[in-house]
C-alpha cells in the first residue's frame, strides 16, 4: 500500500513535483535578474563610473551572481536533487538566451 510509482508514496511523488515547480520559477526568477545584475555591471564598468554609489550597486550585482549561481543551487541540492536541476536547466537556459539578446545590443 505504501508503494507508487517506482517505489514511491504518493506524497514523496507530490514533494517532488513541488520542488521540480518551484526550481523552475526560481530559475526563471533568477536568470532574468542575474542578466540585470550584468547590465548594470557592464554598464558601469563602460561608464566607467566609479562613484561610491555605482560601486555598491556593481557590488549587489556581483553579490547576486554568485548567489544565483554557486549558493542557492547548493543549498537547493542538499535538499532535493531534482529541483536543483530544474533550477540550474532554467537558469542556464533563459540566460543563456537572455546573454545573446544582450551581447546582440
């Protein structure tokens, strides 16, 4: 009675499926702001305003890539597997497209 799908209660395929969905609509959130951190940071750095106030917003930037992209989908990883994955797919992807579009202007 305790066994679905490959194994699985119905609640482990439902905890699943959650954090599938929510690793993609964190990966979504966080590709379209990581392509705004970089924007700002290119933009800055082209200006080249170095002022204390384009310097702490360069800062946040940074801070944002590396959140996105190194400690969020870690820690994501550590609790489940699968929505670590849907979040890096979606994050690579939709910046990935966003970068092109980008590096198109």
């Amino acid at each position: 009675m305790g066994s679905g799908f490959g194994g699985l209660s119905f609640s482990q395929i439902v905890n699943t499926a959650l954090y599938v969905v929510s690793g993609f609509f964190f990966g979504i959130f966080a590709s379209r702001n990581s392509l705004f951190s970089v924007m700002n940071i290119r933009k800055t750095l082209a200006e080249k305003d170095f002022s204390a106030a384009s310097l702490f917003k360069t800062a946040c930037g940074v801070l944002f890539l590396v959140l996105a992209f190194l400690v969020f989908p870690s820690w994501m990883a550590s609790r489940t597997t699968a929505g670590a994955f849907a979040y890096y797919a979606v994050l690579l992807f939709y910046f990935s497209k966003g970068w092109k579009n980008l590096a198109g202007k």
